[in-house]
C-alpha cells in the first residue's frame, strides 16, 4: 500500500462515520414523521368514539369539532404552541418567542419533523375535552378553548417536563405525557363539565327516594364507537412508542418494542377488566365498559411505556381501568358532573395512576438510576416529585381552562339553549342532520300511516 493511499484510509474511514450517523439521523427523523402521521389517526378515532357514543342529533357536530380540532390546534402551535414549549430563551416556567411561526434562522434541520410530531400532541390534548361537552356546547366556544388548550395551556406543561430548561425536567418521569397530555386534558374536561352542567334530562329525581339519580343516554351507534376504539388502539402504539424519538440502534428499537408491548398489554388488561366488572353488575357484554377499559389501561401506560416491563403493564392497566370506573362512579352518582364520554375518568384517572405507578416499577435499566422504582430499590423521593409535578399539572389547568371556561359562560358563548339542545345542534347549528335519510324514512312513515287513515276511512 502506498504512503497516500495509507494516509487516505483514516478520512475513509472517517468519511464512512460520518455517512452512517447521517443515516441514523435520518432513519430517526423518518421515524419521526411516520409515528406523528399514525398519532394524527387519533383524531379519527376519538372521532368515531364520539359520535357513536352520543345521539344521532348530534353527530355532525361531533365530527366537526374533531376535524376543526386538527386545524385549530395547527394555527395555535404554529404561532405559539411549539415556542412556549421550546422555545430558545424563556426560562424555568414557559420557553422563549424564537419559535413563534418557525422562522427559518432559529431553527434546526429536524424542527419541522419535530413540530409536527408534537402538533399532533397538542391536538390531542385540546380533542380530550370534546367528549365531555358533548351534545350541549356552542361550536365557537370550542373553537375558542381548543386554541388556548393547544396554543398555551398544554405547551405551558410540555415545557416543565420535556424542554431541559423547564422546572420538572430531569426530576419527574413522564415519558409519552400520563400527566402532560392525558392529565390535563382530563382535567379540562372535568372543569368544562362542571362549568357546562349537565344534558337535559341526565339527572332526575327518583320519586321512590326523592334523590338525584343519573338516567342512562345511549349513544346511537356502538359499531362507530368500537370502530373509534380500535383506532386509537392502534394509534397509541405511535403515541407511545414514538415518544422516544429515535429507532437507530439495538438499544433504541428494543425501547421502542418494549414499549409498545406494554401499551398493548395495558389496553387488553383494562378492556378485560371493565368488561369483567361491567357483567358483574348488569349481567351483560358492555361494549362501552370495554372501551372505557381499554383506553384507561393505555392511558396508565403512559407515563412509564418504556421504563416499564411488560407484566408490569398487566398491573398498571388493571389499577387504571379501576380508578377509571370509580372515578365515574363518583362523577354520575355523587358529584353530578355529566360527562358523555367520560373522557376525564379514561385520561384524569387513569393518568394520575400511570404518573403514580412508575415511581414504584419503573426498570433502572431502562429509565435510569436517577429513576429508579421504589421497588427495585430507589428513593421514595420520586414519588414526590410524581406527585408534585400531577399537582402542578392539574392547579395549572384547572386554573386556566377554567377561568376560560367562566368567561365563554358569563358572555353566553358556551351553552346552547334548551330548545336547541333538544331538537339537536345538528339542526340548530350546522344546516341539518348528518343522516337525512332518517327524514325519508319518517316522510315515508308518516304517508303510510296517512295512507292507512284514508282507507279506513273509505270503508
């Protein structure tokens, strides 16, 4: 070999390193992107859930508010959402302005990616709310409160915990956001609910005992729902899985694997478990108590999905799906909070479990000495910070979702009236039904029962 071509084989070399990090980058930036395109599918699955669980008057109401949800949450994080959170030069408590609508020189080569991935977070935070406001909230005041959760009060707490210079950052495990996503959007749909009131006609008082007594609405579609469910089965494997940022690597695909399962396992314990419960208590298959079950249990996975070992998930989506259906319980039989969807017992509940939970399993091996579960020998420190960091997580919220919700309130923007409630929004708000053929088939009723009249009359 010659002196050159010697002295050539270390830039090679060098050159070879440097095209394979390349490719790292760039298979984890396309791993980026294709796990935000999954999350976005959570849009229609909340979507179909939603409509299928409420009545047939509603459902285009429904549906729009989930589509609008996505391209009012694009607006807010675009020009707020993403430098609140990230923001170069803010500080402990809410990032800097360089953000603001991604400029091309404060940027870095992967923020557009990176934008979108967690755009699709924000919007699943602001879209938690709509099901517990449903069949009885104005369409603007939802286009006003899905900005400002999108925009500010979500990205206020992505920056504690996940930019390096918020306050929880490094203290507090919260890994696909149990307590930053699912927390505060179940806290804002329980304070939305309150602030709403109930449907009319939820709450009666029984004759019998002269007590409020909850009356059961059904939803007018349980294949949507399902259908709803399933989808967003499918789009937590992104949601968490995708959290990591990085599939590059033995360490990094494993984590991610890992991760997955234990989503997987914590929706099938919880849908198992609730359905268990559910004929307990009725002597029926509750598809609802399976929904309810399932997404509580992924919900629970959350905060640990991948400090977590699989039968670890078993557990916590058993306790998730409990504390889910008490927390129900609590709302419809002793506070009167009416909540369609329960949408705050699934993502409050079931949260605060998950945030709880990892202070006692999470693997150090996966998550860190610094994080080190109660059970495999760390400090009950942790725990406090858990809890310490669910507290500020909801004091945040409730404060600010609901002195908005106050406001839309006290201008009258909020609540629709009785008349309109009960002839649906569907008529009231959006030009008509969302299935018109109901009316051929009542049209065509009516003119065979006064077909009907006409020949008794002949006779």
């Amino acid at each position: 070999m010659s002196d050159e071509a010697a002295m050539d084989v270390p830039m090679r070399i060098a050159n070879l390193e440097a095209t394979i990090a390349d490719l790292s980058a760039s298979l984890d930036i396309l791993f980026i992107f294709v796990m935000g395109v999954i999350c976005f599918l959570l849009q229609a699955g909340f979507g179909l859930l939603e409509v299928g669980s409420i009545r047939s008057k509603n459902a285009q109401n429904i549906m729009l508010k989930n589509l609008m949800d996505a391209a009012v949450a694009a607006f807010a994080y675009y020009f707020f959402g993403y430098s609140v959170a990230y923001g170069a030069g803010g500080n402990a408590f809410i990032g800097g302005s360089s953000l603001i609508c991604l400029p091309p020189d404060n940027i870095g080569t992967s923020d557009y990616i990176i934008w979108f991935f967690n755009y699709v977070f924000a919007g699943t935070t602001a879209t938690i709310v709509s099901g517990a406001v449903a069949e009885r909230c104005q369409f603007r005041a939802y286009l006003v409160y899905s900005f400002a959760l999108a925009g500010f009060i979500y990205p206020v707490c992505s920056h504690w915990i996940w930019d390096p210079s918020g306050f929880l950052n490094g203290k507090v495990y919260d890994f696909a956001g149990g307590g930053a996503v699912h927390m505060v959007g179940g806290v804002a749909a329980m304070v939305a609910s309150a602030c709403l009131g109930p449907r009319t006609g939820k709450f009666i008082l029984d004759p019998d005992t002269g007590k409020k007594v909850p009356v059961r609405i059904p939803g007018h579609n349980m294949v949507f729902a399902s259908l709803g469910a399933l989808i967003l089965w499918f789009g937590f494997f992104a949601f968490n899985g995708g959290s990591s940022y990085t599939i590059a690597g033995e360490a990094q695909y494993n984590a991610t694997g890992r991760a997955v399962v234990v989503t997987v396992m914590g929706g099938a314990t919880g849908a198992f478990t609730l359905m268990a419960w559910g004929y307990l208590s009725s002597k029926v298959w509750d598809m609802s108590w399976v929904i309810n079950g399932l997404l509580a249990g992924m919900v629970g996975t959350c905060s640990g999905a991948n400090a977590l070992e699989p039968w670890a998930a078993i557990i916590v989506g058993f306790l998730a799906a409990i504390v889910c259906q008490l927390q129900i319980i609590l709302f419809e039989n002793y506070l009167f909070i009416d909540d369609p969807l329960n949408a705050s017992a699934v993502h409050l509940g079931a949260g605060a479990v998950g945030m709880i939970f990892v202070a006692f399993l999470a693997n150090p091996e996966y998550a860190g000495e610094d994080f080190a579960g109660i059970f495999y020998g760390g400090s009950a420190k942790f725990l406090g910070y858990q809890l310490y960091a669910m507290v500020v997580y909801s004091g945040w919220t409730a404060a600010t979702s609901g002195t908005m919700f106050m406001a839309l309130n006290a201008v009258g923007w909020f609540r629709v009236t009785v008349e309109e409630e009960l002839a649906g929004v569907d008529e009231t708000h959006h030009g008509g039904k969302a299935y018109p053929l109901d009316d051929v088939h009542v049209i065509k009723q009516e003119k065979e029962e006064e077909s009907s009249s006409d020949d008794k009359g002949t006779e």
